[in-house]
C-alpha cells in the first residue's frame, strides 16, 4: 500500500518517536506478517512504517478511544473539535469534566476522544499526564495559535486505518502480543525507566510503570526470543536496562527529551534500541 504523505501523529505524547524514526527505520525487519506494538502511545513508529496488518495496544482507555473514534468517526470528530476554545477557563472547564466519573460517562465516545485532542493541543507542553485517580491534571500551556483541529493529518490517519488491517486493543502489555507468531513482528515503547528522580515520568495511566513492569517487560522479551519472534525495544541507557538487556544487541542513540522537573536536566539523553536478531 502506498504510504500517505500526511498520516502523522495526531497526538503529542511523552517519549514519542518522531525524532529517532530514521534511526529506529535502520534496525526494524525487512519482512514481517504482522506488526504488533504493546505500547502505542502517539503512534510515529506505526504512521511510518505504514504496516499493512498490525495489532496495536495501549492500556490508556483514553488514547485507544481516540484511535477508534478516529477510525470509525472522522468527520463528526472534526465537527466537535471545531466548538473548542483556547481560552484557560474554557480549558479548565473541559479538563475537569473527568472529576465527575457519572457526568463524564455520559459524553459519547466522540465528545471523549474530542476532549483528550483538545487538552493534548492546548495544555502545557502537549502532555497527557493523569494523578492516580486517572484525572487529567496538565495544566493550560497558554499557546497563542494551538492547531486544535488539523483536518488534513485526521481525515489521512483514518484513511490508512480504513485501508489497513489494523486491530486495536487496551490491554495490559503480555496480552497484546498473545497472538503474535514466528514470521511477526513487535516493537516495544515502554515508559521509560527514569535516568533520575526528577525525570521520573510513567503517569500518562493511573497505573504507573515501575521497575517491576520493566523486569516483566524483559521476561516477556525472553519468551519471545525463545519462541523465535524478533523483537525491537527503546528504552533509557540506565545501568539497570542496559544490565537487564545485556544479552542482546543493543545500540546506543541520542534524543531531546524534555520530561524533566528541572531545565538543567533537558536536552539531548542517551536512549538505547535493544533488538534479538
């Protein structure tokens, strides 16, 4: 299938991929049945590839919510994101819609997925972040000219789903990839194992994501490569993760990053992609 020019994420989220795509390109597999990533998040790796059978996972509700209203509703989503307003009461009127749960599950599907857009584009530095009670609680990034409905890159995402065999699914990460066989293929995106306390960033879904979860992520990795599915894997170059992967081939590559509580922390971080073949 032919590749569209604007099938591009239409979401900002932590640790997204689109500036290490060329180098994530080099390591991902000449061929491959079907495309499976557990960890989708803002989707750079899946728009770039362009997979033409893929299963696709993300344990956030929310952001799986988007995908499929996208998919499914284009049109009417595009007209609910147009009654938005980069205003900050207007902003924090729509973010707190989640603090009232028999209220916020009266907005249909399509009012949902409109509101996580909305609060993706104008909250500070595009951030899905949520407390432990799964409320959203960025607050308004004050951006003069937030593209908050960007019709061209919507109507060109829920293309290539239509067109594509793609399975979507909320599920904790082992289960997205029950289904997967020898000849497919699986690329993980985990949050991050933190390079230090204030980098500490795993809150895009209430339930975390510790070093236990890492732990369970490599096993799962080993499972795999015992089974003979290949693999890629990003995470940080933290002494733990390149410990804990030491087995594989692992190659070292530089990212901006900026999910630090403090400035002196951002900019250019060692981040590792870990591969079995």
């Amino acid at each position: 299938m032919a590749r569209h020019s604007k099938v591009e994420p239409v979401l900002k989220w932590a640790g997204g991929k689109r500036q290490l795509l060329q180098e994530i390109k080099k390591h991902i597999p000449e061929k491959y049945s079907v495309y499976y990533e557990p960890f989708l998040g803002g989707g750079a790796v899946l728009f770039a590839l362009h997979p033409q059978k893929a299963v696709v996972n993300d344990i956030n509700e929310e952001l799986i919510n988007v995908y499929e209203v996208i998919c499914r509703y284009v049109e009417e989503l595009i007209e609910d994101l147009k009654k938005h307003k980069n205003e900050a009461d207007y902003f924090y009127a729509i973010r707190n819609l989640d603090r009232d749960k028999e209220k916020y599950n009266q907005l249909s599907k399509i009012e949902k997925a409109s509101r996580v857009i909305y609060l993706n584009k104008t909250c500070y530095n595009g951030l899905f972040r949520v407390n432990r009670r799964g409320e959203f609680n960025t607050p308004f990034g004050r951006y003069k000219n937030a593209n908050i409905v960007n019709e061209t890159a919507l109507r060109a995402v829920s293309e290539y789903f239509n067109s594509a065999d793609i399975t979507f699914t909320c599920r904790d990460f082992e289960e997205a990839v029950e289904g997967i066989g020898k000849d497919d293929f699986v690329y993980f995106d985990p949050p991050y194992d933190p390079v230090s306390e204030s980098a500490y960033f795993t809150d895009y879904d209430k339930g975390g994501f510790d070093r236990k979860e890492q732990i369970r992520l490599k096993e799962l990795c080993d499972s795999l490569n015992s089974r003979g599915v290949k693999f890629l894997l990003s995470n940080s170059a933290t002494e733990f993760i390149l410990d804990l992967y030491k087995d594989y081939n692992i190659t070292i590559v530089q990212a901006n990053r900026a999910i630090n509580s403090k400035a002196a922390g951002r900019g250019k971080v060692d981040e590792v992609l870990v591969k079995n073949y």
